[in-house]
C-alpha cells in the first residue's frame, strides 16, 4: 500500500515520526505540497493524508487507485467529501484531539488580557521598575476573573473544557448552541440566547462549528450588542467572524479587545484588517499544535488506518 502524507511539515516538524505508518505500507511525506505538484505526488497512492491540502472533485476523480483520505485535523471542509462518497472512498478525520490544548489557549489569551503579563514584561526590562519612585506599578489595568461572566457560542468539547477551567475560577458560564440541550449538573450555567448572551458575557468565546447558519454570525450587529468592556475570543473557524466587522468594533472602542488564532486566509494577506487593529492578541493558527495534542493526532491517524485495513473504518466523515 502506498501512502501519501500532502503536508506533514505542521503537524510534525521534526519532533515526532511517522514510521507507526510503515506497518501498513510505503510512506512518504512532503512537507508540504504546492497545487502544480498535488497530481504527480498522488499518483499510484492508496491512501492520501492532508491537513490542509485541498483535495477537490477533479482531483478526486484524477487518482483510480485511492481507497481512503485521511484528515489530519477535525475540520475536513478542504477534502470534497462528496465526491470521495460517490467513489466509496472513506474521509476519515481526527476528532477530539486537541481539546485541552485549545481550551488552554483561550485561557491564555483571557489571562494576558486580564493581566497584561507580557506588557508589564516589556515595562520592566525597559526599565521602568528600575526608574519607578515606587515598589510596585501598574501600566495596564489588572482584572480579577472571579464572579466575572464568559459566554460560548457553540458548546462543544472544547467550550466545555474551557467551562471547567472558568468554573474553577469562579466565573459564572453561560452559552448558546444550536440544541440548547443537556449540562443539567454543570453549576453556575445557564443556556441563554444569543442575544442575552452578547449582553452579559464579559468573554464571549467562539468555539461553533462552520456551517451556513454560522458563517458571519459574529458581525456588525453582535458586536453592538456586546459589553463595551468584553473581549471576543475565536479559536474556532475564521468565517464565522466578518474581520472588517470585528477591525471596526476594535478600533472605535465599540468592544475592549479581541484574541484570534484564525484567520481568513492563512497566511494572512497583508491587507487584513486585523492586523493593524487594537486591542488585539493573535497566535498563528497553533491552539492545536501542543506536541501533547500532536501526538494524540498522530496517534489517532495510525489508528483510522488501522481500522481501514482491517475492513471496519472509523471516524468517516462522510459515510
């Protein structure tokens, strides 16, 4: 069996190994692999391994051989799951695995803005502290997380998780989904509507799924109606958010801050309004990419295709 990995490189930089593939078959991984190479570098494989690499129809019907697409990530809208059904080719993805590893970067990115560690950091070794007539400064306000409100929209694994570690804050949690259902024995939670949810959250995390009902949800008219003082947070797909929407909201002080580690188009074009807004945390795409959460996905890829060969596939998102 021959198996193809399109773009290996983010998952495993050099830190982890492939070889628990090698059991099933020949491997070869490409860093990563540019759209004029995609065909050739397929050729001949069984099997087909991406994260980010899009595998559309035409390529889809190009490969006769292929037998099975692996994701190596949750989110699969870059693989035409239909057109891989139509063929009886199984899309497997990777669910799950990197739920504590994002909830501990919305937490991070909370703490920074409640504390503003890495600016007093900056303060300090410019020499301000030296310079200071007094033992102790503050050049940023320091925010107390207790009794303080956080809102999810979406209230999967990862919002979940994040409830844990706010409850153990003592923040009051409360969210929005599309069921509205279940979490009776959670303490300190309430399911509001998204409309009450804008009005009392303090932290509004973003943690819904892509989906035509969500794509551009967090725009003009939800940001108007957040707290002058909350901060949004998204980890979860860039579209749900319009960035021109959130630059404005930023830069006319219309919300306090926003932290994001998604971007429309990654790498960002130069010209996103985001990246010259205020008040603003970003990371590059990584609240998935602890070597912990890594491991787990390749781990759970060995996994997928283990069940494959044995006749029984799992986590097919497009039976």
């Amino acid at each position: 069996m021959k198996i193809v990995i399109l773009d290996g490189f983010a998952a495993n930089p050099g830190d982890l190994s492939w070889k628990g593939l090698e059991r099933f078959g020949e491997v070869i991984c490409y860093p990563r692999t540019a759209r004029e190479e995609l065909l050739k570098r397929c050729e001949g494989a069984q099997v087909l391994l991406t994260n980010k690499t899009v595998l559309d129809r035409e390529t889809i019907g190009s490969l006769p051989q292929l037998e099975m697409i692996g994701v190596l990530a949750t989110g699969y809208n870059i693989v035409d799951i239909g057109a891989a059904k139509e063929r009886g080719i199984p899309v497997c993805n990777v669910p799950a695995y990197s739920t504590d590893s994002v909830a501990q970067l919305i937490f991070a990115f909370i703490l920074q803005h409640a504390n503003h560690v890495y600016e007093h950091t900056r303060s300090v070794q410019q020499g301000d502290w030296v310079r200071s007539q007094d033992f102790s400064y503050m050049i940023a306000p320091q925010t107390e997380l207790a009794d303080k409100t956080i809102g999810f929209v979406g209230f999967g694994h990862v919002a979940q998780k994040t409830a844990d570690i706010a409850a153990a804050f003592g923040m009051r949690v409360i969210a929005h989904s599309r069921t509205m259902k279940g979490q009776e024995d959670r303490k300190n939670f309430r399911w509001v509507s998204l409309e009450e949810l804008c009005a009392q959250a303090d932290y509004i995390s973003v943690n819904c799924p892509l989906t035509p009902q969500t794509q551009g949800l967090v725009n003009r008219d939800f940001l108007a109606r957040m707290k002058p003082s909350a901060m949004l947070i998204n980890t979860s797909r860039c579209p749900v958010i319009e960035e021109q929407d959130l630059a404005d909201a930023l830069n006319h002080g219309i919300i306090a801050a926003a932290a994001v580690d998604v971007l429309s188009t990654e790498p960002p074009k130069a010209n996103n309004p985001l990246l010259s807004a205020r008040n603003i945390y970003f990371t590059p795409h990584v609240g998935w990419a602890t070597k912990e959460a890594r491991t787990r996905l390749l781990r759970i890829t060995e996994e997928n295709l283990e069940a494959f060969v044995k006749g029984s596939p799992q986590n097919i998102v497009n039976r």
